[in-house]
C-alpha cells in the first residue's frame, strides 16, 4: 500500500517537473536556434581552409553568355583570395578580400586597387560579396526562425551597414543543414536578387554541399548568373596568401 502512495506522490512531483523543463527546454533551444543553424550551415558549406574551383556564367536575355574561370582559397571566416584563369583578357588578375575590405590586382598595373561589395568584377548579377564571400555568420545575426516543414526560414539582419545586403530571407533543409533559397533585400525592403542552390556533391573529405549556385534579380529581368563548383577541399594556407604583396603570386598555390 505505502508503494502505491510513494508511487502516486512520486509522478505528481516528477511528471510536472518532466512536462515543464520538455515545454521550457525546447522553447529556450527554439529560441537559440537560428544563429545556431546558421553556424551549422557555414560548417557544411566548406572547411575552414580549403580551395576551389569555380565556373561562373553570366546569361543574356537573347541566350548569349560570358563565362569566368576562378581559383579560389579561403582561410577562417573572413579570409578569400580569387584568381582568374580565363578569359584570356581577365588572366592573372586576383581579387583579395579580408573582413569588408576587398581589392583588384591586375598584372602590370602597379599597386592593386581598393574595389567594394556592391561593385562586380564579372559583370551580372553577381556583385564582389557574392563571390568573394564570408560566413553567413560573421556578417549576419539570426533575428526570427520559422518551421516550414521540411525547411527553417532564418532572417538574418546585416550585422553593419557595411554588408552588401542589408538583410537576407535563407531557407535551410532540415535534414542537410544546407541553405536552398536565399533572398537579399536592401534596406528599404526591396528584394535586390534571389539565390539558388541545387545540385548536392560529395566532394570527398566529408564535405557534402551545393555544386551549383544560380541568381535572378526583379532589377535585371531576363538575366541570370550562375556559379558552378568543382574540386572543393581542405587546404592549410599561410597567412602570406591573404596579403597585397601575394596577389601576383596567387597561381603558384595551383
């Protein structure tokens, strides 16, 4: 008889306590969740320090196009360097990016020049921050999460005045942890252009990720962009790679 009264008295302390922490705990967890999966996506997306191939195709509304080769290295969060491999007129030519501040090396023209994020050294859609770009997390903090479903809509408000996109709309899978859709808005609220990820790689070294990243944009109707990724994986790199004076040396890392 006791064992039933210790039983019962038991459950009405721990159930509540149970249903209380499972109801609160999650809330909280909910609640620290979007910068969170935001981190995880930077994760998933590449290593720390790798380099890269890249592809990048600007289209035409009449079909014509303009394609880019780039070698690419990245160190850390906020640490790129981009080398042009083709076309033959672009050759040679690196661009350098560390934290907000980016630069334009172009052979036989003396010292490299100061470019910014919102300028674009492909032309199209794609600007500089596109393609020489950060961690989602180093430029952006997670103000809302929303559960779609299969996917977590984060929007992500820019850290600093600064950043190209003042704020951006990302969808994540929620089995991958990888972002599918990705809109950017000025901060007036209009939406600047919207990026897609498709096409899921397994480059090897545990590095699964988008190969394909295309753009449209309500500003430039009938054009797209599209970046294509190959070769993706980890490399240690000095810190000399990321400096002015290493710009005109940046093919020797091929």
């Amino acid at each position: 008889m006791w064992c039933k009264q210790l039983f019962k008295t038991v459950s009405r302390i721990i159930v509540p306590a149970v249903i209380s922490f499972c109801f609160f705990g999650t809330a909280a967890a909910f609640a620290l969740d979007g910068n969170d999966i935001l981190r995880q996506v930077d994760k998933n997306m590449q290593p720390q320090s790798y380099e890269m191939y890249r592809k990048l195709i600007n289209i035409e509304p009449d079909g014509s196009k303009k394609e880019f080769v780039l070698y690419t290295v990245k160190k850390g969060q906020d640490k790129m360097v981009a080398l042009f491999l083709s076309p033959a007129s672009e050759k040679g030519r690196s661009t350098l990016r560390l934290g907000d501040n980016m630069w334009l090396y172009i052979p036989n023209v003396g010292r490299p020049l100061r470019i910014t994020s919102l300028q674009s050294v492909v032309g199209g859609i794609f600007n500089n921050s596109d393609i020489l770009r950060l961690d989602y997390s180093v430029e952006y903090n997670a103000e809302q999460i929303t559960d779609q479903g299969d996917t977590y809509l984060l929007d992500l408000k820019a850290k600093s005045p600064s950043v190209a996109y003042d704020h951006l709309k990302m969808k994540v899978d929620k089995k991958t942890f990888l972002p599918t859709t990705i809109e950017c808005y000025a901060i007036s609220g209009m939406l600047i252009k919207t990026l897609h990820y498709t096409k899921i790689k397994d480059f090897g070294q545990g590095l699964i990720r988008p190969s394909m990243l295309e753009t449209d944009s309500p500003l430039h109707k009938g054009y797209r962009s599209v970046m294509l990724f190959a070769k993706v994986k980890k490399k240690e790199l000095p810190d000399e790679v990321f400096t002015l004076n290493y710009l005109s040396k940046v093919d020797e890392l091929r």
